[in-house]
C-alpha cells in the first residue's frame, strides 16, 4: 500500500474509533452519574487518573519503544527488533508487578487524600486494592504489543481493536447496571474484562503483524534497555508535563473539594478527550513513518512531513476548538443538565 493510502486509512479508521468511542463515553457520563452518584462516579474518574500516574514509572520507556521498534523495522533488523521487544516485555512485567503492589499495599492512605465519604470507604479501598492493581498490570503489557504494532505504522490494527472493544465496554457497561446493581464493582468487573481481551487480542495481531516476531526470556538484553533509556529520558520530561498541567487536576480537585466534584470536571475532560485524538491523529502516525526516514538518511522526506502534518494539524485543532467554544453551552444543557443540573 501507498504511504499517502496508509496514512488516510490510519486517520479514517482512527477516526472511526475515536467518534464512536467518544459517542459512547459521552452517552456513559451522564448514565454512570445516575447510576453511581456523584461520588462514586468521581471514584472511578480518579481510577483513571492514578492508573496515569502509575504509569510514569516506566520511565518514558512506552515512547521510546514504539521509535526504536520502527528503526529496526525500517532497517530489516528483525533480531534487534525482537531483543528491544522482549528486553521491554519483561522489563515492564517487573515495573507493572512492583506498581500494582504499590496499589494494593497504599489504597487505604490514597482513599484518604481523596476525601471519600465514610459509606463509600470500603469500596473505594477495594477499587484501588483489586481493579487498579490489576488493571495497572494489564496496561503495563498491552502498551509492549500496542508498540509493536504502530512500529509496523498499521494504527488501523490498533483503531480497529479500539473501536471494537468500545463498543464492547459500552454494551457491557449498559447491561450490568440495568440487570444488577453491582454498582462500582460491577464497573471494574466490565472495565478489567475488556482490558483483559484487549490485551489478548493485541498479542494476536502483533505476531500477525511481524511474522518474524519472537519474544523470550533468552532475548532480554541489557544493551536493549541502554538503548531505551538514551530517549526515554526526553520523553519522561513531555510525560511529566503533562500530569503536571492536566492529569493532577483531579487528585487536587478531590483533595479540595472530594469526588463529587469531579461529576463536574470530567464531563469537561471527557470532551477534550474526544477531540484531541481526531487531532493528533496525523502526528501518531507519522511518528513510524519518520523514524524510517531518519534511520535511512531521508533528510526531504521528514522536512516535508513536518510542514504539511504542522499545517494540516493546526487547521483541524483551530476549527474544532473554536466549534468547542462556540457551543459550550447548548451542549451542556441537552448532556450534563439532566443528570447534574445547571
């Protein structure tokens, strides 16, 4: 396939997954409030937020990984591809085991820094002790395979297996809380489920993806992780950045205010997550495809890559933000008023 055809397909069916995945947290917002609360919705958003944090001690590792992977792509170093990808498996193996212990052991110390209500105490302990721990894990590996993947640039793989296991999450979030009422162990049961076959899934298509893919215990190297951590370290900085400036919000929020405040943050959040993904779409891509470039000295190609994808980017952020600004509150009033009032 063309680079130009690759490219619009990657967007198309990012695109795809991303609009349904959005239609569908946006529809869940709203439902999960009602059926949760306030707080207890609030509990789930600062699930998410430490599952984030946790995963900063892998060090940048996640990034670099997918660069690296496409560099030995590119150059045909099949070998060196599998040593990087099972020198990272193991190592976030360790790292995904010793956060989830982490987890376990500080839940009843994280409940208190958020300020959850007494009668919510014992189930906020248990959704950190068990779903985050596990889900900390899971996440952990499923990152190595997402990485093999896009280091093949085939992100319609990983947007197909998003789009599905939205819809999946969805349907299944739908049907517990209308045929039980597990309440937030329910959530987690639905949550770690999809998370679970996601993982199998990606582990599928990833050895569909390199046919020459082996990955072993023999293939740990120690120059595999040197080779990691020469780029790790920048992209750890960008990390840090952003939890400094959008992923804390929350912990400080609950602090201040407890979790009931976050029925109203994170509806906000939930609509900047729809869109950045439609933007960044090009720039995820691209990252493969001018790793390539770069490792076969194609100075051109990566300069005009870089203007026309800086060009088209700025277009589309520009035009949806301003839609965002201008429609702030019409969508508020038929989305959240309902379920949270004015």
């Amino acid at each position: 396939m063309r680079t130009s055809h690759r490219i619009f397909y990657n967007a198309a069916t990012n695109w795809l997954s991303t609009i349904t995945n959005s239609v569908i947290g946006i529809v869940l917002v709203p439902f999960l409030i009602k059926k949760l609360g306030r707080e207890g919705y609030g509990l789930i958003a600062l699930s998410g937020v430490l599952l984030s944090f946790m995963m900063v001690a892998d060090l940048g590792v996640r990034g670099a990984l997918g660069r690296q992977l496409a560099e030995q792509k590119a150059l045909n170093k099949f070998e060196a591809f599998n040593e990087l990808a099972s020198t990272a498996l193991y190592y976030y193996a360790c790292i995904g085991l010793l956060m989830a212990f982490a987890s376990m052991v500080s839940a009843p110390i994280l409940v208190g820094i958020f300020h959850v209500s007494d009668n919510l105490k014992g189930q906020a302990i248990y959704l950190i002790r068990y779903y985050s721990s596990f889900a900390i894990f899971i996440t952990f590996i499923t990152a190595v395979f997402g990485s093999i993947i896009t280091s093949c640039n085939r992100f319609d793989l990983l947007n197909i297996v998003q789009f599905v296991m939205g819809v999946l999450k969805g349907i299944g979030l739908i049907l517990i809380f209308k045929l039980t009422s597990a309440g937030l162990l329910g959530w987690a049961v639905v949550m770690l489920s999809i998370q679970l076959i996601t993982l199998f899934v990606c582990i599928y298509v990833s050895f569909k993806v390199i046919s020459a893919l082996e990955i072993s215990a023999r293939r740990f190297k120690m120059g595999g992780l040197r080779i990691l951590f020469s780029l790790s370290g920048y992209l750890l900085i960008l990390e840090l950045t952003s939890i400094m400036s959008i992923r804390s919000d929350p912990v400080i929020l609950s602090n201040l205010l407890g979790p009931a405040a976050l029925a109203l943050y994170y509806p906000a959040l939930t609509m900047t997550s729809v869109v950045r993904p439609i933007i960044t779409t090009l720039s995820q891509q691209l990252s493969p495809l001018t790793t390539g470039f770069h490792a076969t000295g194609n100075v051109e190609r990566i300069q005009q890559v870089l203007i026309r994808g800086t060009r088209l980017s700025f277009l589309m952020g520009a035009s949806l933000c301003t839609c965002l600004g201008v429609l702030a509150e019409p969508i508020c009033k038929i989305w959240l008023y309902p379920s949270i009032g004015p």
